[in-house]
C-alpha cells in the first residue's frame, strides 16, 4: 500500500494499536517540516536535534499513555509541541537567540567583565599588602611623601605646605621612595603582578 | 531605495533531522511501555 494514501489519522491509531511502523512513517513524514521550524528558531543544529527529539518523545508518551485526541490534526498539535519546547529552551536559557560570535568582530572585545574573580581578588589584595610592606620599609621621610601622594591623593604642592619642605625637596623624595621600593622589590624576587 | 544589510537567512535544503536522532526515537518507542494499573499509569522503559 501507498504510505502516502495512509491518512494521519490512521497512522496514529494503528501506532496506539501497537503498529511500531507506523510511527516510523509518521516521522519520516513529517520530520523536515517539524525539523525546520525548530531551526527557524534557534538558528543552531545541536539545539534544534534535541529539540526535535525532545518532541518526538512527548508525542510518544502521550500517543502510548492514550491521551491523545484525534482530531485529524496530527502534525498542528506535534508543531505546538515543538513551539512549547522552543519556549522553554529559551526560557531556560533566559534569553531570545544567542549573539553568534562567528564573524571578525567580537562584542567581547569591546564588552568586558571587569569585576575581578575570586582568584583575582586574592591575588589582588596579596598585591597591595606586599607594597604595604615594601613602603613600611622605607625611611620615614620618603615613607611620608609616598603615603601623601599614592594614598591621599594629595598634590606635591600640598605635600610640601603639610611637611614643611619645598616641592622639589617632595618630588626628590618621592623619586627616591620609588627607587628604594624597586631595589627591595628586586633583591626580594617580590612579584607584583595581578 | 533603502538598502537592507541584514544577513538573508541561509538557504538549507538539508534540514532534516539525523539517521541517529530518528533511530534512537523508535526504539525508545519500542522500549517504551504504559503499564495501566486501575486508574494509574506506569512507564517502563524495556531494553
């Protein structure tokens, strides 16, 4: 016999019957248009395979517990369950389709996370105690400027009003700061790098 | 006339499911079965 001439509706109820065929004809039949409605909303193989499967299943479960209602709409209400699974996938992935990042433009280049991690911000905090320690060890005038400037943001001209030096006498004394704190660094193999 | 710079979609005859996807659905259907117990129902999945 024709499987074409076969209606839906047949199909179905010889498949309820036990007829393990006749579902095979039902999916060979129907499998593209289902098929490429998934892939009209995804956009992306590997979904639309398990969405389809995931429908066929459904339409299994129902067919076998008897809980379908033949109207002589077979392929609408396997479409609608396809569409609800489609649904739900973006639900789950709590966004409309993916930006596909195929192309030479990355948007990543452009949007970053710049919110440390936790490792990071170990790493980071690490950082800072060690120049802490590393200031602690210079003399106390050029420990002063540094602490002024780094820290309190204050301007040298600030800096030599609140000390009671000139500005170069500050600058001088800052420039020393930095190089003494890179010698201890040197000879300690401290590293400051994040 | 305005010039449309939106990507057409790709033309793909080949939109059809896999050999895979299809065989593994009837055999779960064949491994599948609805045991009715008064009024309930219980699947069983028989390989």
């Amino acid at each position: 016999m024709n499987k074409e001439l076969i209606q839906d509706a047949a199909l179905v109820s010889d498949y309820i019957n036990g007829n393990e065929n006749a579902l095979s004809i039902l999916i060979e039949r129907h499998k593209q248009k289902i098929y490429s409605f998934i892939y009209s909303k995804v956009y992306d193989r590997d979904i639309t395979e398990d969405v389809f499967q995931d429908t066929f299943i459904k339409v299994i479960r129902t067919l076998k517990r008897g809980k379908y209602n033949e109207e002589g709409k077979f392929l609408p209400w396997v479409m609608r369950i396809a569409h609800n699974l489609v649904i739900d996938h973006f639900r789950k992935n709590k966004r409309m389709p993916k930006f596909d990042n195929t192309g030479e433009f990355s948007i990543f280049s452009v949007l970053s996370d710049s919110s440390l991690n936790a490792e990071k911000t170990i790493i980071k905090n690490q950082v800072e105690s060690d120049v802490r320690r590393v200031i602690e060890e210079l003399p106390e005038d050029q420990k002063q400027v540094l602490l002024m400037r780094m820290y309190q943001d204050m301007s040298f001209k600030e800096i030599s009003e609140r000390t009671g030096v000139s500005i170069n006498t500050a600058l001088g004394r800052m420039r020393y700061a930095l190089i003494n704190m890179r010698k201890v660094i040197e000879q300690n193999n401290i590293i400051l790098t994040n | 006339m305005a010039k449309i710079y939106s990507n057409p979609f790709p033309k793909n005859d080949n939109l059809k499911p896999k050999d895979e996807t299809i065989s593994h659905l009837l055999n779960y259907s064949k491994a599948l079965s609805v045991i009715n117990y008064n009024k309930l129902k219980f699947e069983a999945l028989l390989n």
